[in-house]
C-alpha cells in the first residue's frame, strides 16, 4: 500500500479528493492491526513532523523525551526531536491550517499541589481528583 502523498491529495478538487480517500480506507480496511500501525508510522515518517501532541504527559511525548503511552515496545514507535515544542505546534497549525484549541486548568500544577496535595499519589480518588481538575473541566468550559 502505497504513502498518502499529502500534498498533492490537497490540491485535487473535492470530489477525487474523497474518492482517494475513500480507495485509501478501502485498502485500510484489509489490513490488520499491526499492519495499519506500519502504514501510519510511514506516513509518520513522510511527513517528518507528526507527533501525537496529547499534552497529558506534561509534553514530554511532544518535545520527543519520552514515548507515547500505551507505546512501550511497541516495535513501530519512533522519536522525532522536537527542541521548541510551542514553535513546532505553531509552525504545524500554520502549515496544516489546523484549528487547534488549547485546554488547561484554571490553576497552575503548583498551585493544584499546595492546595491538593500530590493528588496522583492519594489513590483512586486523587487520580479521579486530578483528571476531573486537567482534563474534564477544562474541556467542559469551566
């Protein structure tokens, strides 16, 4: 199966547009796991500046110190350097036309600890505590 070439999928009318991708999924859907996994690493690859950007490891993914969760192992993972973090998700927005928004609490993590404590060492209920603190309210609007 053959590399979406990005650039020149974008710059075919609305119409081939879809249908390439609709051939590209069709091919998609005969593989396996591990063998869509080796396609997206390739196409990873390509473009040289696809990152998961999920900051919920504190961007340590994202600035390339570390691997992606859930990704120990796993014998298609990659590292790509990414010195400026910020610079390098600006640069991938403008370049890609993304419409990204940005989602944090309303407290600093210092000041969550003050007040908390290291709600991440207090069990179940710390993590529930924590997630509820990063990842729900900030989604929700709060």
């Amino acid at each position: 199966m053959s590399v979406l070439d990005l650039n020149a999928l974008n710059a075919l009318p609305k119409v081939e547009r879809i249908l390439a991708l609709a051939e590209t999924n069709a091919q998609l859907e005969k593989l396996d796991a591990e063998g869509r996994v080796a396609w997206r690493w390739k196409i990873c690859r390509k473009l040289c500046a696809v990152v998961e950007l999920w900051h919920s490891g504190g961007g340590k993914f994202a600035s390339g110190e570390s691997d992606p969760p859930g990704h120990s192992g796993d014998p298609h993972r990659y590292r790509l350097p990414v010195p400026e973090t910020y610079q390098f998700i600006d640069e991938l927005t403008d370049k890609l036309k993304l419409n990204l928004k940005v989602y944090r609490a309303a407290e600093s993590a210092a000041w969550q600890e003050a007040r908390y404590g290291k709600l991440w060492e207090q069990g179940v209920e710390g993590i529930e505590k924590y997630n509820e603190i990063n990842k729900v309210e900030p989604m929700n609007g709060r």
